[in-house]
C-alpha cells in the first residue's frame, strides 16, 4: 500500500505525538535550511525530539520521506484562471516559486510523475482547463510546460548555488569573463553571437521566464487551433 494510501498508526499517550504531517514539516525545514543532505530519519526524529523507530509506524524509507516532501510541495502550486492559457501560465509560475522557495525540490521534480494527492489535485486543474483539447495532445501539452518550467527553474538554482560556491554574482563573473570574450569575438568567428551578445537586450531570470513561457503558451496555442 502506497504510503498516502496507508493509514496512520493509533495516537498514543506519548510525551511527543507525531503524525505524517509533523515528520514532513520537520522534514522541510531541514531541507529549506540545509539541502537534503540534511534529511535523514535519523535527523528528522532528532528535530521532532523522538527516536529514530518511532518514524517508522509512519514511513518505511527515506524515499517515502522525500515522496511525502514533494507532494508536500505541491500543494503550493495552485494553477488558476480564466481559460487554459492563464492556468498553463500559473502551473509554471508556481512550479517556479515553489522551487524557489523550496531549492531542493529543484533536484527532485522531473522524473517520474508524482501521484500524491496534492500533485494529482495540480494534474486535475490543469487538465479541466484544457477541457476540449483533444485528448491525445493534453498530456503533451502538460509535459512541455512542466518541462519548460523545470528546466527554466533548474537553470536559475544552478545560477543561485554557483554564486554561493564561487563568491561572485552574475554581473561579477560576466565582468570577469568579459576580457576574454571581447577578444574571442574580436576574432570575427562568432558574428551571430557577438551581435546578440553586443546588441540584445539583457534580461533579467524573471523577464526571461516570462518570454520564454509567452514563446511556449504563443506555439501550443497555434497548434491547437491549426
């Protein structure tokens, strides 16, 4: 029986109650403060102030500990609006903030698709937006936002996480590596990219989601209505 399946094991006159919700929580702040190399059952008994087998009436592994936390997580990802591209919008939107207020989710969304309840109530808002789309192309159209945000989100962590490892923001490690670039393109191997690189506008992580999401919603559209 799946762990969101099995029931809960009867309270007991203990001096720490514990429940499901409880042991993820703990789990969360742990990862919220210090990665997942911070979640353990071991670590999360120790937060909740029980010993590590009194876990395991709730969960069985790790692995169910984590399962829990990403559903957990989706709970946060609430895709609303008025017609299917506004709630398209808001699954990525959410998928987004949900990563970044949650940086470790970054490393556990993407496989494969999670069925906790939370994440099954996201997949049916999602699909009931999409109402008349054909059936065959709703799944598709899902997969490619969820795709989109999760990559887009994962690039935007590794950008976070460098800059901590490394000390330098990025207007620091673009002003470092300018040297070098103005030299490479100085080649004139590179027009294309030195035009964009010299010309562009430079967009900051939000204005780039947000284009690069208009570019996707702007494609699945025409291709519903083609």
């Amino acid at each position: 029986m799946l762990v969101w399946e099995r029931p809960e094991p009867p309270e007991r006159p203990v001096p720490a109650p514990l429940s499901r919700d409880r042991i993820v929580r703990a789990a969360i702040r742990l990862a919220d403060a210090d990665g997942l190399d911070a979640v353990s059952l071991r670590k999360v008994a120790a937060a909740l102030g029980v010993g590590p087998m009194r876990l395991y009436g709730y969960i069985t592994s790790k692995e169910e500990l984590l399962d829990l936390m990403v559903d957990a997580a989706h709970a946060e990802i609430r895709p609303a609006g008025d017609g299917r591209r506004d709630v398209l919008r808001s699954l990525a939107e959410g998928i987004r903030h949900a990563v970044h207020e949650h940086e470790w989710l970054a490393d556990l969304l993407g496989g494969r698709p999670q069925l906790g309840p939370h994440a099954l109530a996201t997949a049916e808002a999602v699909m009931a937006a999409l109402d008349g789309v054909d059936v065959d192309a709703a799944m598709p159209v899902v997969a490619a936002v969820n795709a989109y945000a999760i990559g887009a989100v994962r690039r935007e962590i590794a950008e976070r996480r460098a800059e901590r490892a490394t000390g330098m923001d990025e207007k620091r490690w673009q002003a470092a590596l300018g040297p070098y670039l103005q030299r490479t393109f100085a080649t004139g191997r590179l027009p294309a990219l030195a035009t964009v690189v010299r010309d562009a506008a430079h967009l900051d992580a939000d204005q780039t989601f947000r284009m690069g999401l208009d570019f996707l919603l702007d494609g699945i559209e025409a291709r519903i209505a083609g």
